[in-house]
C-alpha cells in the first residue's frame, strides 16, 4: 500500500511516499480504507523530532492521526460492518493515517456524519476532541459563562467556537485582523484582533480562557479570570504541569488538555455535525502526493480550519 512515511528527521524534504507492506490486524481493531486524513501541528512536531520520547527514533515513521475511511475488514467487530463510513483519530505515538489502508481499535471511531465528504469529516476527530475535552470537560463551561477562546481561526479554535456555543457561552475570540468576521461567522459574540488589542490588557473576566494557541500561560491570564475561572493550555511543558499541581491550593485552575479519542466524544460531534449545528471548516485539501507542501503550509501557522490529505 501507498503511505507518507519520514525517513529521519527533519524538514519536509524528509517526508517520501513509499510502498509499505498492508498492516496486520490484532483482536479488537478493524481494517480501514483511509478516504482522508487531516494534518495537526503534533505531525510537524514529530517530524521535527520534537516528541521523540514518545516516538522513538525508529525509520521509517509514518506520519497521521486524524482519518475518515471505510472499514474494509471487520475483523469480528460488533460495532461495525464492512463497508461502514467512519472517522476518528488514532491515540497514542504511532502515527499512520496517511496511508491507503490503517489498522485502528474500533473504540477510536465512529460512524462518519452522512452530510459530510471524507475530507471534511477527517478533520473534524483530534481538533474536534481536543476542544470538547478541553471546554466542556475541564472547562465545564456552562450557559451564560464567558470564555476566551486564544487561537480562534485555526483547526481546535474553529471548533472551539461552535462547541462553546453549543453549551450556551458567551464567546469573545482573539485572532488576526483578516479572520475577526470568519470568527465571527462561527459563533463569537466578541472579536478581538491581537494586532490592535492585547487581550491581558482587557478588563473582562472569563470563566474559561482557552489559549489554543499557546502563546499565553496562567501566570499572565489569571487577572483575567473570575474567581474559579479555569485556564486550559493545548501546549504541554514543564510550567503548565508545575501550575497543575498548584491546583488544589487555589480557587483559579490551571490545566492542560492532552486529547484522547474515545467513540462517546465522536458520538458527540457526530450528532451536533448531523444537525448543522458543527460544520466542518476545511481549509486546503492537498493530495498524498503532496504531503510535504500540506505539511508546510501547516507550518506557516496561518491555516484557516484544517488542512487535509485526500488518499486517491
Ligand atoms: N494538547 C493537545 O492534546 C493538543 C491537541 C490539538 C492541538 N494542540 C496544539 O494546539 C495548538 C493549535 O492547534 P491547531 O490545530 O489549532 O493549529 P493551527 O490550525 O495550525 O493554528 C493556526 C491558527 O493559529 C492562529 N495564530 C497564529 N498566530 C497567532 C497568534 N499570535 N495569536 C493567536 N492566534 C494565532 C492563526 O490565526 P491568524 O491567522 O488569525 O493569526 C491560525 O488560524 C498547536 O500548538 C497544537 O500542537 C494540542
């Protein structure tokens, strides 16, 4: 089968496509034809070999996490046919959905949303999830509370957006001056351009600030949160972990997502894409063969929504 792998790491220029054996499948896994996949910043990280504890350092890698695909192998599965249109996201370090064929535990998937192409529901599972987990599991945000979302045009803001809509709360976003309307467009009550405004300089108070983009940190939020506000970074590191264990002697809270796919959180997104009150936002659809240039792209930190692979 075709598959993107890295041959080192690297720059770009380090992503091939190969011929790879077809992947063998273990008790509880089923057999995927990938449709699609998305790119995340977590796949330039790895090829940088920024995460390489995780990884290892063994070539060749492949490279993906997110996918939407048929199942094509069963394999025993009670939850799905062959045939079945599903999307999900792989946990764990051992990316491989840009490829024609993946094998992935039933428990990271769910049925595809019928209203969308393989290429808008490949984006939707790890931006998807980290948004959910991270707004309405650690945020708990509820109706009525504001929140700040940092980061707010990108792939987990776009959909942070329309989730904390869904939970009924009152959203102010920080974005570029060019994305204030399309921000708008998704649910924000409130846009501010980081060009013009510095959102540590504002006098609102928020019950969640989610910095998805990961340029702020507790320390330089707090004055901005109500009493138990709760600040949520996408971004791990030694500080973030340090104010996690502040937690228990403070009202504030400081967390870090780290996303998990899990087939209840899919169910989730599946039903509110299924009632067009999520829509995906795909930004550039590039073909396998041109990984490198998708994966570049992601790296100018400009994407607009999600950027996906099409496998032909
Ligand atoms: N911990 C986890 O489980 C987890 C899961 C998912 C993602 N993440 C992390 O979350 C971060 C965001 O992921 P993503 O997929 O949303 O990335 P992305 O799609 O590549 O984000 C691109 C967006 O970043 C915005 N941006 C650029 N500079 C900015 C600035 N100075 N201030 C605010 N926004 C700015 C851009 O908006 P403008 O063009 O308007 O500036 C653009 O729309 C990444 O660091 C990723 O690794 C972590």
């Amino acid at each position: 089968m075709k598959a993107a792998i890295i041959t080192k790491f690297g720059k770009p220029d380090v992503i091939e496509i190969t011929d790879l054996p077809q992947p063998k499948l273990k008790k509880g896994e089923v057999l995927i034809q990938v449709k699609a996949a998305a790119l995340n910043p977590k796949d330039i990280l790895i090829r940088k070999g920024k995460f390489k504890i995780a990884t290892g350092s063994k070539f060749p890698m492949q490279i993906g996490h997110d996918l939407a695909g048929m199942v094509v192998d069963s394999n025993g599965s009670t939850m799905f046919k062959n045939g079945a249109e599903v999307f999900g996201m792989i946990n764990g370090w051992s990316p491989r959905t840009c490829a024609e064929f993946l094998h992935v535990s039933e428990k990271e998937l769910y049925w595809k949303p019928q209203n969308l192409s393989f290429e808008d529901a490949a984006g939707i599972p790890l931006a998807g999830q980290t948004a959910l987990q991270a707004i309405r599991d650690m945020g708990n945000l509820k109706p009525n509370q504001k929140i700040c979302i940092n980061g707010a045009s990108g792939g987990v803001g776009t959909l942070a957006i329309q989730i904390s809509k869904i939970l009924g709360g009152y959203i102010t976003t920080v974005s570029s001056g060019r994305n204030l309307e399309f921000c708008h467009s998704l649910g924000a009550d409130k846009m501010i351009d980081y060009s013009k405004e510095k959102i540590t300089e504002s006098d609102q108070k928020f019950d969640v600030f989610f910095d998805v983009f990961g340029n702020y940190s507790f320390p330089k939020t707090k004055h901005l949160l109500t009493k138990k506000g709760i600040y949520i970074s996408t971004v791990p590191g030694g500080k973030i972990i340090i104010e996690q264990l502040k937690n228990p002697f403070r009202r504030q809270k400081a967390k870090l997502v780290v996303v998990k796919s899990k087939s209840q959180n899919l169910k989730w997104l599946y039903e509110k894409i299924e009632t067009n009150l999520i829509k995906p936002v795909t930004d550039k659809v590039f073909p396998l063969g041109e990984i490198r240039a998708a994966q570049a792209y992601i790296e100018t930190k400009r994407a607009k929504g999600k950027v996906i692979i099409k496998i032909e």
